[in-house]
C-alpha cells in the first residue's frame, strides 16, 4: 500500500459518484504474484460537490471556488510477513498489521494558477480492533489458500489520525495528447508521517483537468478518454506505526503483538506507478502496477497490482 494513492488519481469525477478500489499483491499484471508484505487494500469513496462548508470539510484545504470535490470514504488495509504458514514471530521480517478507517477529503482545483491541492483526514483504528484478521482468514477459505497462522503476532491496537497533503501542478500540455505535472506530498499524524515528491505523464486521448469546463472548452474536449500513465515518486519515512506501532503502543511497554523498532525502517522509499485507463460520461477504469522499495532493512520491494472503477451517479 502507498499512502494518499488517491491524492493524485483521476480527476474528472461527476457532482457524484462512487468508486471502489482494490490492490492486491496477487493482481501482479505480469504473472509474478506473491502473498508477502502488502496483501490487500480495499477503498470506496463517495464524491459529491456542496455550497456550504462545515466542521469537519472546513478543516480540508480549499485555494478557489473553480471546482472543489469532497468525499466520504472507508478503507481497510492489510499486511503480513513473509510466510503466512508460520505462526511463530518471524524476526526481522514484516509485522502482520491492519488499518480500518473512514477518510474525508477534498479535491480543490485552481484554474488560473493550474495547480490542485487534494488534502484528506483519516481517522481509525490499527491493530485486532481493524478486522484485518478476519478479513484475510475469511477471503482464504473462499479460495481455498493457505490459513495465515501468525496473526496473534500483529501490531497492538492504536488510533489512527492523520493529515495528508498533496499538490499537483500542470507544467505540459499538448492538447488531446499529452499531460505532465508535478506534485509534493506530505503525510502527518498517528499513522504514517513522510513526505515526497514525483511527477505524473498520462499520453494519449486525454484531456486537461486543468482547465475550467465552458463551452469552447467542452467542444476541444473527449467524450470518452483512453490514456497509459506513469507517476514515480520519492518519499522520506519519519515513521510508519504498521511497522513500528502506534501512539498508545509506545507508551505502554507491555504490549502484546510484534513491531519493528525505529532503527529497522528504511528511511528513503521510491515509488512507481504505471498502468492504463478508460474514463466515460457514465464510469471509468482504471488497471495499475505499482511498486516500492522495501519500507523495512533487510525486506524486498513490493509489487502491487489494483484495480478500480468509478460510478458517476
């Protein structure tokens, strides 16, 4: 899983619609799936348009009035070693750990500048109490795949409260061909604090979500897009608590479960993204490889395939 994938994903969502996201390291695209480290990630969000702004949306970062998309979300993620057979801790490998938490967020587009700022509040649980458990064991007994056995093992329960940040600004455009922009990003709070920066290229028929919708606009403008992209990006790690546990975990010492101390995390992360995506009036998809280097010494990089499909109601 990278963290706030959705700060940077498609951007020519309807006043509402509802997408759902799914990353699994079994969706490898080409043929070389494992069950280690990152095993699933599941994401719906809920996006709508609203004049009046109130506690919490007033928290998230709005720079104009040219369109501003907010959404109500819930996600669940999931981490083993790896060996699931093992039901002994596994030293110097991968804590098992899960998150569940509900996200709201926002989309804030500024016209004239080019630029958008996607900012959102995660706000849940880690640990026993995410569900991530009984998650797994049931999706393995549908497929009839091996019975994780170390999940007594995982990362304490905690809270999860975090801020994440991310600008995006055009810098190329070719009409109906090409797109490039660059963006930075910054994670801060009880799960995950880190930040990077990276650029994302779409080419092919494409258009700018940069630009304000009028008349002469919508007549440039596709009915439907199909486009190849590739976003790489760089990270620095402050901390990662589904590695190395929680607030609540590092003040009480008798906690139960398997974390990873601070002198265990790799501190600098490159991330990749490539895939392909179809956007209609109606629904878009989207297929995606992702990798990262390993977040933990010693451990390997991870590949990710995902899926996702957006309704617009």
């Amino acid at each position: 899983m990278t963290f706030g994938d959705t700060l940077f994903a498609q951007d020519n969502m309807k006043n509402h619609s509802l997408k759902i996201s799914f990353d699994n390291d079994f969706l490898n695209f080409r043929g070389d799936g494992t069950d280690r480290y990152f095993t699933n990630g599941l994401r719906i969000d809920y996006f709508f348009k609203k004049e009046k702004t109130r506690f919490p949306s007033s928290l998230l970062l709005k720079i104009s009035n040219d369109k501003n998309l907010y959404s109500w979300s819930v996600a669940q993620y999931m981490f083993t070693p790896s060996r699931i057979d093992i039901a002994d801790i596994q030293y110097g490998d991968r804590p098992y750990a899960g998150a569940l938490v509900a996200i709201h967020s926002l989309k804030s587009f500024d016209y004239t500048n080019k630029l958008k700022i996607s900012s959102e509040i995660f706000i849940g649980v880690m640990g026993p109490m995410s569900l991530a458990e009984e998650t797994q064991i049931w999706v393995h007994s549908l497929i009839h795949y091996t019975r994780p056995k170390g999940w007594a093992n995982q990362v304490p329960n905690d809270i999860i409260i975090n801020y994440n940040i991310g600008l995006e600004k055009e810098m190329i455009y070719l009409p109906g061909k090409l797109l490039f922009s660059t963006n930075i990003e910054t994670f801060n709070g009880t799960l995950y604090n880190a930040m990077g920066a990276g650029f994302m290229m779409k080419v092919g028929r494409i258009n700018n979500c940069f630009v304000k919708d009028n008349a002469k606009n919508t007549m440039l403008n596709h009915k439907t897009q199909f486009y190849v992209f590739m976003k790489p990006s760089v990270r620095v790690i402050l901390s990662n608590a589904l590695l190395q546990g929680g607030f609540i975990t590092k003040t009480h010492k008798d906690y139960k479960g398997y974390i990873l101390n601070k002198d265990q995390i790799e501190r600098l992360n490159v991330f990749a993204e490539a895939g392909a995506a179809y956007e209609h009036p109606k629904f878009d998809l989207a297929i995606t490889q992702k990798m990262r280097t390993s977040d933990f010494k010693e451990g390997n990089a991870i590949e990710v395939g995902s899926i996702s499909i957006n309704f617009k109601l």
